[in-house]
C-alpha cells in the first residue's frame, strides 16, 4: 500500500494554521506569478517589437481563452476538493482512483477543448466587435493556443493533484523553468526571427507543453498514492460524481463569468485602439496584483478541503479566517505602490501616450476596491474546500454576470463615458462579496462535505 505524506506533502490537519497556510501559499504564489509571467511576457514582447494593434491584440482574447480554460479550471476544481478531502481523510485506495479518473477526464476535455477552441474563434471576435485593425492577429493568435491548448490543461491537472496533497513546491519549479523557457522564445520567435504575434502564440504552448511533460513525469514515478498509473487506467462512476458535483458548478461559473466579461471589452472597444491597449495592460498588471488573494483562496480550499475530510469543522473555519487575515494584509501593501507607479508599469508594455494614459486611469479607478474583492475570493475558496460549490457559484453569477451586464448596459447609454466602465467590475465584487459573507454566516455551507457529517450549526 502507498504512503501517504512523502516530505514534500503538508498535511493540514494538525500544527500551527497560520505557518500551514503560509508554507504552502509562498510557493504557490510564486507558481502563480510564473504562471502569469507566460502572458504578459508575450505581451510585453509584442508590444515592444510589433506595436499598440498588437499588444491590443493580445489583451482582447483574454476572456475568450478564459471562457474555454474556465469551464476546465472549474472541473479542476472539482478534482482539488475530491482528493483533498480523500487525502485528509486518508483514504489511499481512493486517491489513487480518483487521480486515474481526472486524467481520463482530462485527456478527454483536451482533444475537446482544442476542437472547439479553434471552431469559436470568429465568432467569439466578432461578438466581442473587435477593430479591424486588430482581428487578423487577435485571430492567429487564438488559433495557435488553442492547437496548443492540452498542455495547460495537463499541467493544470497534475499541478492541482500535487496540491491538492499539500506539495505546491515542484508545481513552482516546473513553472519557473517554463516561465523562463517562454521568455527566452518569445525574443527568439518574436525579436529575433520577427514571426510578429504567431510566434509569442507559439513561444506560450510550447513552454505550456514543457511544464505538462514535467509534473506528469513526477506524477508517474511518485511512490505516492496519488501516482498515476498508465497501464489499466479505470473510470471510477462515484468519484467522477463527486468531481462533477464541485466541478461543473464551478465550471460553469467561471466559463459564464469570462464569457459575460467578453462584453465588458466589448464596451472598451467601442472607444479605440490606445484605450484597448491600456485595458490590455491594466489587465496585465491586474492579473499580478490579484495574485496574493487568488493564492489564499486555492490554500484555503485545499486546508478547508483537507480539515473537513478530518471531521475537524472549527479548525476549517479557522482556516478561512486566517486566510481572509492574510490576503487583507497583502492586498493593503499592494495598493498604495500599484497606484503610485501605474503609468511607469504600464510602460513597460508600450510607450504610446495616449496607452499609457488609459493604462494608469484604469489601475487608479479599479485597484482600491481589491480589498473588497478579497471577500469573494476568500469566502468562495472556503465554501468550495468544504464541497459547497452550487451556492457560491450561483451568488458570483448573480454579482458577475446579471448585475454586472445590466449595469454596464444601462449607465453606457446614460452616460456614454469610460468611468462607468472602468467600474464594471468593482461592483460585481462589491455585490457578490456582501452575499457570499451573508450566506457563510449563515453556515448553511457546512452540510456538503462528501466524507463526513456536517456539524449541527456553524
């Protein structure tokens, strides 16, 4: 029988919450940021040696690759929880099924995901009303990743296994190497042989296919019990279930949100293309400075996900209050330098004035209102852990997909100004964190663990 708990796995369950937390967080945010890193590398690199269409170009197809990559993120999810919680309970036997079940789950989403990828891509430009000037390259660009797309899906999966079992550590180390990997292409393909977008596009899947080779080639020589095994790969119904029960709640959550998110740059590309390219920077920069609180929600899933399994509910709750602690202190050293140094950051992708200027407005309206968000992100990662991820799903549709839509819908034609746009997603945050926090405290959230009996009351 595999041993459970090599070195490079932290069990939960036990031991001080806030050094458990911190341990395994650092080097997930570190992953994070690497992870981020494949992007804007592309992005600075594009906009440095192509130009504004470019870059602009590049940040336009973000939530198109995200609606995609959000119904597989949510599925991931959906594993995370499961093994988690079969790993705290410390059930072997079924880590090891249910690590067999994601990846034939997974390799099945790949050749999907690539198909139908590539089949949207004209009409997920033309609904977003993307420029004419920007369309041919945002269109090659979206065709090469999605032919590439697999190996972010594999390196999702097997990195989420890892983490799942408390190791955050080698997920980071194949990410710096690929991370490093995709810069030194992008100036080869991009600077050097002048492939222009094409070749950031193919710089990205082909770290993305290096980082997938490597954490799956630890998943199979592991002794773990979450090894995966090639040979007599099995389906197993009542853990696909279970998967499917976090998953596609989340899933569709963060597929609906990306695609409703399709319109919010819709409304930016009604102004032109130097405001396209601030957006795209801003949303750059954002995506680094969210990195701490996204980073807490997955550490408290995994140590909510982990204590539940345990039966140990009040060390749960304890968790996520640690975890709220933690992205608050973060967030608040964040802010103050990322307002301050907004038109120098968003220099470093393209010197245009007018670029520049839309960047820094963008990232002085938006980034105080990233400690609001903190409360979504951590309330979610802990209703999640906890194996409740039907309610949260349905509050963040509510906040990020109704509201925000008929929000921006109404103030565009009233005012027919940037601001009211600038502050579309502020206000699903605001919403979605005031009902997430209302539902928590309702405790409600407590009865969907899928090992244990929920507590009474919260």
């Amino acid at each position: 029988m595999a041993v459970l708990g090599k070195q490079r796995d932290i069990r939960m369950t036990e031991g001080s919450i806030f050094q458990q937390l911190l341990l395994f967080s650092l080097p997930l945010l570190a992953g994070n940021f690497f992870q981020q890193c494949y992007n804007t590398v592309d992005s600075i690199v594009v906009g440095n040696f192509v130009g504004k269409a470019a870059l602009a170009a590049v940040g336009s197809v973000n939530n198109i690759i995200n609606t995609l990559i959000g119904l597989f993120l949510g599925l991931s999810a959906g594993i995370g929880v499961v093994i988690s919680q079969l790993y705290g309970a410390q059930e072997e036997e079924r880590v090891g099924k249910a690590v067999q079940t994601s990846l034939i789950l997974v390799l099945a989403m790949c050749l999907l995901f690539t198909v139908v990828g590539i089949a949207m891509v004209p009409f997920m430009l033309d609904l977003m009303s993307t420029p004419a000037d920007v369309y041919n390259e945002a269109a090659t660009y979206l065709r090469i990743y999605f032919a590439g797309v697999s190996g972010l899906m594999l390196y999702n999966l097997g990195s989420g296994i890892l983490r799942a079992v408390g190791d955050s550590r080698r997920p980071l180390y194949f990410l710096i190497f690929s991370a490093c990997l995709n810069t030194a292409l992008d100036l080869l393909f991009v600077a050097a042989f002048r492939w222009g977008i094409a070749g950031a596009a193919i710089a990205t899947v082909a770290s993305q296919g290096v980082s997938a080779l490597l954490v799956l080639v630890v998943l199979t020589r592991t002794d773990g019990c979450y090894r995966i095994a090639w040979r007599g790969m099995s389906l197993d119904k009542g853990i696909l279930r279970n998967i499917f029960i976090v998953g596609v709640p989340s899933a569709f959550q963060l597929a609906v949100t990306s695609f409703s998110n399709v319109f919010v740059q819709s409304y930016v590309n009604r102004f032109d293309s130097s405001c396209m390219a601030g957006w795209a920077a801003y949303n750059k920069i954002d995506a680094f400075a969210l990195l701490p609180m996204l980073t807490l929600s997955v550490a408290a899933t995994t140590f909510v996900g982990q204590n539940v399994g345990a039966g140990n509910w009040e060390r749960a709750k304890a968790g996520g209050r640690w975890a709220m602690i933690m992205a608050t202190v973060s967030t608040l050293v964040i802010i103050l330098p990322l307002m301050v140094f907004a038109r120098p950051l968003c220099a470093l992708f393209n010197q245009d004035e007018a670029m520049l200027a839309y960047g820094a407005y963008f990232i002085r309206v938006i980034s105080p209102f990233y400690l609001i968000g903190n409360f979504n992100q951590i309330y979610a990662g802990v209703l999640r852990g906890a194996g409740d991820a039907t309610r949260p799903t349905i509050i963040m549709l509510v906040s990020f997909v109704a509201f925000r839509q008929i929000y921006l819908f109404v103030t565009y034609r009233v005012f027919g100004t940037l601001l009211p746009v600038a502050l579309g997603y502020p206000v699903g945050w605001v919403v979605c964190s005031i009902l997430l926090f209302l539902y928590y405290r309702s405790g409600r959230w407590m009865k969907h663990s899928f090992l244990t009996a929920s507590p009474e009351k919260a």
